[in-house]
C-alpha cells in the first residue's frame, strides 16, 4: 500500500468508526467479523479449495480494517498497553524460536 493509498485507508476508517461508534464497532462488529474468519478456515480445513482460501483473505481483510479501527478507538493508555502487549508477543516468539523452537 502506498502513502496515498494508506492515507485514504486511514481516513476511510475514521469515518467509519465515527459513524457506527466505539461499542458497535468494538463489542459487535470485531467479534463478528473474528467468528466469520474462524468458519472460513473451518470450511479451508473441510475442503481446501481456491475459493475457500479467498474467502479467508477477505475475512482477513475485515478483521484486520476492525483491529486497526479497535486501536483508533480506545483510550490511549490501553493503546499504550495494547502495542506493549503486542511487543512482548513478538520478542518472546523470537526468543522461543532462538531457544530451537519448533514450527
């Protein structure tokens, strides 16, 4: 995505998130979209076929625009803990896979 293209993506997501609001878009509409990700592995997994793994890329693609909305919308110290739970995440992945951790 170049600048452009990801300014608008973020100007997009303002105007969305300030049009349904913080508890539509935080308590039903992410956990929507995470259940609709969930059911299309489901299927992938029952059947992989081409269309089934598309069907993951676009509810991938919802959940990611509702995580990015989910950090737009709350407090900014939750947003601070939020990025330094993310960080701890990844380093301690890092840290398994350094120790010889398996796939």
């Amino acid at each position: 995505m170049n600048l452009h293209n990801a300014a608008k993506f973020e100007d997009c997501l303002v105007r969305i998130s300030t049009h349904y609001g913080y508890d539509n878009q935080v308590f039903e509409k992410l956990p929507e979209e995470v259940d609709e990700l969930q059911e299309a592995f489901i299927d992938y997994f029952k059947e992989p076929t081409r269309e089934h793994w598309l069907h993951i890329i676009e509810e991938a693609a919802d959940v990611h625009i509702m995580i990015e909305q989910f950090k737009m919308l709350i407090k900014p110290e939750d947003k601070k803990e939020f990025d330094k739970v993310c960080l701890e995440k990844v380093n301690r992945e890092i840290g398994r896979i350094e120790a010889g951790g398996k796939k």
